[in-house]
C-alpha cells in the first residue's frame, strides 16, 4: 500500500511539475521566498537556532569566525545528524583588512595504530561504516582555535555560550532533524554509549521534543575554559584514550596530540568572469573547477534552465570530471596531484570532446596524466568590517561511526570509510594519513571583490550542487534564493575513490518539479532516470553587493535553516 501511495505521488508529481509554484509578486515562481537583505552582518546556517547565536555574536561586537564558531557549536548539538565535534572542518575566509582569501583544512588523520595489514588479514575489501575502524582524528575543534587565533574578537567563553546554554536547558528537535534522527539512530543502537546520549529514552527526539545534552554542555565549557589543548592534550584527550580502548577502537591519546589543522591556499578557476574557488585535496573541491571549465565552453543561457539539453551536457560533464576524481584526489602528503593540470583549460577541452550530445556514456576512464552517503552541515557569516566565512563541518557518514563517549557527548565520524583499499592506488589507507574528504566550502570574487560565499552539503552531490548554484546565478540570472530553491539534479554511481568503477552509466536522479517530457527525452538519450525525495543537498549562501554595500542571504527550504542579518 505504501508503495503504491508512493508511486502515485510521483506520477502526480510529474503531471503537475510544470504548473507548480508560487503566487509571487515578484521573481521566479518556484522560489520558497524572498532573499534575506541587511546592511551589517548576516548569517546562513542549517538551523534557525544557530542563525540566531551568530547573529547574537556578531551584534555582541563579535566578528564573521566568532560567529561562526558559535553557529558550529550549536549545530553540533541540535543537529547531530550532520556534525559535531567528532568531525572535521574546512572554511574559506575571506580578510577585508588584507583583502585576500585564505582556506584551512582541519581534517583529522587515521590512527597511528591501524594498519592496513589488519584490513588485509580480515579480508577487507573495503572498511566498515560503522564501528571502530572508520574512526579517523576528529579535527574540528582545532579548526575553531586556529580560526579564532588569527581572527577571533570574543572569549571562547562567550562564544560557545549560546551552544552551553541550550545544551543544559534543552532546545525543540526541528522538522527535519527530526526525522533524520529517527532514520539513522536505528542502525547505531548496539555501538557504546550511542542511546545514553542520543536516545536516553529509549528511541529518538520527535520533532518539538524538548532535547538535552549535559555532557556536551560540559564538554564545550571545558573546551571554553582551558582551551584547545584540553581536548587534544588534556582530559578530554584522556578520556577519549580510554573509551576507545575499553571499545576495541584504534584512536588514541598520541593521535590526538599529535593533531593539526593547515592552512592552504585555495585554488580557483574563472567561470564568464567570476573567480571561483575551492580548498585543495584531500578535499574534492577540483571537481567543482573541473565541472565548471568544461562547462563553460557550451551556451548554457540558450539551452535553458532544466532542459534535456543541459542536464544531458552537465551529467556528462560530471561523469568525466569524476573519473579523475576517483583516480587522483587524495592526501597531497603521501601522493602527488596534479592540480594544475587537472584545472587548466587545455585539459577541459580535450576531456570536453569526449562528451556526445545525444548519448549518454555508460563508461568513462580518467584522464591519462602524469603522474556517495554523507551527512554534513554548511554555514556562511558576514561581518560588519566585510569578512566573510565560509564553513562546512561534518561527521561523514549520518551520526557518524556510532562509539559515543557517554561523558563527552558527541559520536565520533566514519570518515575513514572514505580510504580505498587498493594497491597503488593515491587514496589507500596508511596510518597518520588523511582519507579523501567529500566536504567542501567555496566562495566566489568578482573583480577581485568578494561576491558568494556558499556551500552546498550532501556527500558526493556537493561538486555537482556548486556548479548547478553557480550556474543557476550566472547563467540563467536567478537569484540568492532562488539558485538554491531552484530544482536539482543528481548523478550516482560514479566511480569512486574507494574503489568503485561506473560500468553502466550511473543513475540520475531528478527532483520531481522537473517534468515528464524532459524525464522521457533524457531516458532517450541513455539515462537511467529516477527521482528521490531527498539527498540534493543543503544549500547557504551569502552575497555581497559592493554597489549598495549591503549582505543578500540564501537558505535551502530542502533543510530547517535559516538565513538572516541585521
């Protein structure tokens, strides 16, 4: 029965796709709203509760990465589905004072004491989602103070204050939270710790349930208080040492003190004008500047937002540059990218010819040079002084790897899932060394001027949902809000840096405002279409218009945020 209620929604879905929208007065009619406007500062996050503590900072006399870092904070709490401090974090910053843009990768590394002898002596053919194993350095909360060192303006204190607080007194589960919560909770039950922090009833939040977490209330204000070292040198650290080696895990006390953030120069690509840029690997922010160099050569204005023509052109585009991804994107300390060549406009012309306009490839293989789960949260903040953040954190894959210290308060992320396990290969495991990261910030100049600030979470998607937001502002002239309401396309099956190969063309997925003609005219050309309820990512943005001076915010509908300024 709930199969056929499911199948008849589609279909009516598809009928009615062309004719649905809003009663706007004004802009395009699929737009859940206006654009968020104000002169001094803004902020865009995944929950309206972390909106509300960055605007707090930042009215507080805070700047863009205090605000942000108390966004994170609170988002680590009421949204645990996608982050917390067991994860990793990257942002790009930009510097009004110095008028330049800086990136920080504050990913953790794998376990000293996990070789891959033990994958290979357990048969292994990839490493498990779930438990000890995919546990890697959790380096977020480095990412916090090596921000904060370099552009903070508040304490810590009162920077985490806002998180404290409603992790002692308790906060309402919002909508979707909710249900993300009840979804992947189910499969985490057995792991230590997991139900006492996350379902001390017995099952998890409902929506408008009142939840609280005393021992990350704790956690953050020994974090606030004594600072970065407690976590990675002091209690906290200990704490962990004991837990993992009561639970049969592999992190322990010498992982976390030997851990550090770097800070990198981002990379960039101009797409008609416009300087986008991304944070280097272990990061797969090339395949944004990938996607878009190919791109940009095709008149995507003429073909029409959501034509075949387009969504043909991209997904090809987007099967191409995802080969290389899975064939070179990796730790750059243990293996040698070429970056260079991989973003050049020689290289996107030649892959470019590989695309046929009226046949979908089955099979790609990566360019010969020398040499798809995740669940994250997105923030973007602006300042009064014109400095902006953007900031994407994560736990990987859902609630992450399961093992929940119960005195700490936060589950520890799986990204090490993301290691192949194949001979030779760039991205296979080795102890101390950073797996390939699916989370990416970017953020766009123009003139040299800072334009976008925006990212768009959702493991694999986010590549493809940069370029769709970028095109959708460039090419087809919408809006802040608009480029995020507007429907997105999703292409899986890829080949992987964990070892999968696409043999048969990988499978795309439309969101369903996207309409029956276009779905049949795609199936023509080759493509196995189909359409899912969610997984197209979450999607923030901030823009800076330097004519009226003023912050112009986006927020996803798809996810409970909020975007707002004052």
């Amino acid at each position: 029965m709930k199969n056929i209620l499911i199948l008849g929604i589609f279909l009516m879905s598809n009928v009615l796709a062309d004719k649905l929208g809003f009663d706007r007065l004004t802009g395009q009619p699929f737009a859940s709203r206006s654009e968020v406007i104000a002169k001094n500062g803004m902020a865009a996050t995944s929950h309206p509760l972390a909106t509300q503590a960055a605007i707090t900072i930042l009215q507080s006399g805070g700047s863009a990465v205090d605000a942000a870092i108390a966004a994170n904070a609170v988002l680590g709490l009421v949204e645990p589905t996608g982050c917390g401090i067991g994860g990793d974090l990257f942002a790009i910053i930009w510097d009004s004072d110095n008028k330049e843009i800086t990136g920080l990768n504050a990913s953790g590394r794998s376990p000293r004491n996990l070789t891959l002898d033990h994958f290979r002596s357990n048969k292994m053919t990839e490493i498990p989602y779930l438990g000890p194993l995919p546990i890697t350095v959790p380096g977020a909360v480095d990412g916090w103070f090596e921000m904060h060192d370099k552009y903070g303006k508040l304490t810590m204190m009162e920077i985490l204050q806002p998180a404290i607080t409603y992790a002692e007194e308790g906060f309402p589960v919002s909508e979707t939270v909710a249900w993300l919560w009840n979804e992947n909770s189910q499969s985490r039950t057995n792991f230590p710790g997991f139900m006492k922090v996350f379902m001390p009833n017995g099952k998890a939040p409902k929506k408008g349930e009142i939840f609280k977490n005393p021992a990350l209330a704790s956690t953050y204000e020994k974090i606030a208080r004594k600072g970065r070292d407690v976590f990675y040198k002091g209690e906290i650290a200990e704490e962990i040492d004991k837990f993992m080696k009561e639970n049969d895990g592999y992190l322990s006390y010498e992982d976390m003190a030997n851990h550090k953030s770097d800070w990198v120069k981002p990379m960039s690509t101009n797409y008609r004008g416009y300087e986008v840029y991304q944070l280097p690997p272990n990061t797969q922010g090339l395949a944004v500047l990938q996607l878009l160099n190919i791109l940009e050569a095709y008149n995507i204005r003429d073909m029409g937002f959501a034509s075949s023509e387009y969504i043909h052109t991209f997904v090809e585009a987007k099967k191409l540059v995802y080969e290389d991804r899975a064939r070179y994107y990796a730790d750059p300390d243990y293996s040698k990218i070429p970056i260079d060549y991989l973003i050049s406009q020689q290289y996107a012309n030649e892959r470019r010819q590989l695309i046929d306009p009226n046949l979908a490839a089955k099979t790609f293989t990566a360019g010969d040079i020398p040499l798809e789960n995740g669940d994250t949260i997105y923030l973007t903040v602006a300042d009064k002084d014109g400095n902006m953040v953007s900031l994407i954190q994560s736990n990987y894959g859902d609630m992450g790897a399961g093992l929940t210290p119960p005195n700490l308060g936060f589950s520890f992320q799986n990204r090490g899932q993301l290691f192949s396990l194949k001979d030779h290969h760039p991205n296979i495991y080795a102890p101390n060394k950073r797996p390939f990261h699916t989370i990416i910030p970017a953020f766009v100049t123009k003139n040299g001027d800072p334009w976008l600030s925006f990212g768009l979470m959702g493991g694999s998607m986010q590549p493809q949902g940069h370029a769709q937001i970028i095109i959708n502002i460039v090419d087809f002239d919408m809006n802040v809000q608009e480029a995020g309401d507007a429907a997105r396309i999703r292409h899986t099956g890829s080949s992987q840096p964990t070892d999968h190969e696409m043999v048969d063309g990988g499978k795309l997925y439309l969101e369903s405002s996207i309409g029956k003609k276009i779905r049949e005219d795609l199936i023509l050309k080759g493509h196995n279409v189909a359409t899912d309820t969610h997984v197209y990512g979450g999607y923030q943005a901030i823009m800076l218009d330097t004519i009226n001076e003023i912050y112009i915010g986006g927020s996803d509908p798809r996810k409970d945020g909020q975007a707002a300024g004052y």
